[in-house]
C-alpha cells in the first residue's frame, strides 16, 4: 500500500493497519488503551470483554478520569448513535454490542442519537426513505436486547426542540474555519453541513443541562467520528460542563477486507436480515481470505488468521475463548482450510442472527418506551 490511510467521519481510504490506528489515535491525541486500564476495568467489571482484551476497542480519551470517579461513587452515563443512512450490517451491529456490556457493567443510562437530520444533510437520500430507515436500524439496535427503563433514543428531527436550544450554545464556539480544517469543508459544501457536528455535541452534555448536575459522559465510537468529538471536547467546557471521554474502536473489518463495511453495497456485508443460506454464500463468494491459493499450499503453509474476515468474525461472536484459540492455532498451521474456516464462521453469525429476534419482536410492541423523554432527566442524578 502506498497511499496512507486517512479518515474522517464521510470518508475513509486505504486499508488501515495496526500501525495506521496507532498512528491515528496519536495525531488525534488520543490514548492508547493499556494494561493499567485494563486492569482497572476488570476489576470493576469483573472481565474483560473480547473487543477489548483483542484490540477492537483500542483508544480512548479521559477513560481513567471516568473509572476513578466511578470507583468513588460518582455516576457516569453512556452516549452513542447511529446514522440512519442504509440497513444495518453486522459490522454496524458490533459498537452497540459492546456498549450495552458497559451499560450493564456499570449499570448505567445510555442515550443513543439517531442523526437523521446528519444523513439529509450529507447524502442523497430523500426524508422519506430516512424515515422507514430510523425506525428499522432502531430495531435493528434494540435486537440485541437492551432494557428499556435505562436507554434512552434521540432521534434528532424529534428531538429538535431539545437539541437544537443546546446546539445553538454550542455552535456559538465553532467557527467556519475550524470546521473546514477538522471535516474538510470547503465552500461550496452547505451551511447545514457546517452546523450538524453541534447537534452531536449535545447528547455529550444533555443530561447535566437537563438536571443541573454535572454528571460525565462516556461515549463509545469508531474513530472516524472522533473529529466531532474532539471539537465536542474544545466546546462543551466553555459552556459550563464536564469534557466527555470517549473509548474509541477500530473499523470492523468489512466481508472483502479494505475499508469499512459500506452500506451501499449489498455485498459488502451481511445484513441482520439476511438468512444461513445468504450468510454463507457471502462468505464463500466474498470474504476477505487470509487463506493461500490452493488447499495444497494452506496445508503445507498455513493461513494468516488476522486478516481474515471469517475468523475475525468468528473471534467477535464466539464466547470460548479456549475454543478461538485452537481454530486460530490450527487455522494458522493448516490444519483448517479457508472453507471450513468460513463454514464456522457462517454457522456462528447465522445462531447469532437467530438470537436477535425475540427482543426485536419484543422492541416492536414497546417502541415507544426506547424514546427519550426530557422530564426523566430533571431529577435522575
Ligand atoms: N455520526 C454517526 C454516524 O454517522 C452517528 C452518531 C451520532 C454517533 N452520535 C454518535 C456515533 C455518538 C457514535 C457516537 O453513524
């Protein structure tokens, strides 16, 4: 690979590896996460979940500051989200599977923004088709089962009125310039554009204005939307709050391996929806293979396991460690061929995909009690 890999939250180039995030978290001045704050984790959660014990979650900022205070007693809440822009695939899925196991950890509120108004804005999608999406990727969110009385969706056009009196407070502190060199506007880009990274900002902050507390906020990302909270972090002090922090993971890697999943792209990813016999067709057909040309070859050789989509895959969604172990080992000395190693990992999303829809079914009939509601927040903390 010559060109390096960059992102942004609209774009990102190039295939990233170990020492492309390293790189990344460091010009973004972000941390590494290390053994001391695993340790710190674990022994308040009592494990260590596998997206961070393998490197998924692997930067953060301020996270300390939260474990410390949270070890005396002081509450934090969750903030996440999710840009309504196509049907989600499993690499969409991944984020919120790890912070519903914080949520429950640290038994903890959640706020999730649904950024419809982001996606009017950056891509040629009518309202319409924004609308039937926001309802699907929420259920599509809420399959993984999460408890109603503690998460808490913002969707922005419904939540205008909310959000839109604190972003106005923070876009008072975003000129144009800064937003051109941190998204890479340029003047032909619209004015709408330029003032949607407040409306991100306000979740960060939302439940300390709401309450009159300061209470602090977590926010799990990928980090191609870490320049939105970097300049969330510059803003939100100034009017008076705590500075977020932020746990930060890599690209889940996509079916055919560079990149990131896209949502344009069909083939690009397995959908929710999509059954065994789909699973396992993209997989064959299309996945990124750590494997060698021919079966001969493998068996003398060996595979490269890391780069391989169907074991990475298969690592997330199975909960044996032991049993990772010994397919990485025998993926790696030959032992397992790409096909059976795809097999496995077609099998293992497929159960996965199965468990997803009773609590679908279930978010169906109680949507409204996901919603967010303002007068929870006054007198919570
Ligand atoms: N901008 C994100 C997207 O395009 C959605 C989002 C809003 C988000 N708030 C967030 C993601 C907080 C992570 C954390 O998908």
């Amino acid at each position: 690979m010559t060109e390096k890999a960059e992102v942004t939250p609209w774009e990102v180039s190039g295939d990233l590896q170990e020492t492309d995030y390293s790189r990344i978290a460091n010009q973004f001045g972000a941390k590494l996460i290390d053994e001391s704050i695993l340790k710190e984790i674990k022994e308040i959660t009592g494990e260590i979940h596998p997206f961070l014990h393998y490197g998924i979650f692997f930067a953060h900022r301020d996270l300390d500051i939260i474990l410390q205070n949270y070890r005396k007693g002081q509450p934090f809440y969750l903030y996440t989200g999710r840009g309504p822009s196509g049907n989600m695939h499993l690499g969409h899925l991944l984020p919120f599977m790890f912070t519903k196991w914080l949520q429950e950890k640290f038994n903890v509120d959640l706020l999730i923004q649904i950024t419809d108004d982001e996606k009017y804005l950056f891509r040629d999608i009518s309202e319409q088709e924004i609308g039937k999406l926001t309802r699907n990727n929420i259920l599509d969110i809420l399959s993984l089962g999460f408890k109603p009385d503690k998460t808490h969706i913002i969707v922005d056009t419904e939540q205008s009125g909310i959000l839109y009196n604190q972003a106005v407070r923070v876009s008072r502190h975003i000129t144009a310039s800064t937003a051109k060199a941190v998204f890479g506007f340029t003047d032909s880009d619209s004015i709408g554009k330029y003032f949607f990274t407040s409306m991100q900002a306000v979740p960060a902050f939302l439940i300390s204005a709401l309450s009159g507390k300061n209470v602090r906020c977590l926010i799990p990302y990928a980090i191609d939307q870490d320049p939105h909270f970097k300049v969330a972090r510059d803003v939100i002090p100034k009017l008076g709050y705590e500075k977020p922090s932020s746990i930060i993971s890599k690209f889940i890697p996509s079916l055919k391996g560079s990149g990131k999943m896209s949502s344009s792209d069909m083939n690009s990813g397995i959908y929710l929806n999509d059954t065994p016999k789909e699973v396992r067709k993209k997989l064959m057909k299309y996945a990124f293979s750590g494997g060698r040309e021919t079966a001969e070859q493998q068996r003398k050789y060996g595979a490269n396991p890391d780069i391989d989509f169907a074991f990475n895959i298969y690592r997330m969604l199975e909960h044996d460690r032991k049993k990772i172990e010994d397919i990485y080992s025998r993926y790696k000395v030959g032992e397992i061929l790409s096909g059976e190693m795809k097999q496995l990992a077609a099998d293992t999303i497929s159960a996965f995909l199965e468990t997803l829809k009773p609590a679908r079914e279930l978010a169906e009939k109680n949507f409204s009690e996901f919603m967010f509601n303002a007068d929870d927040f006054r007198d919570r903390y």
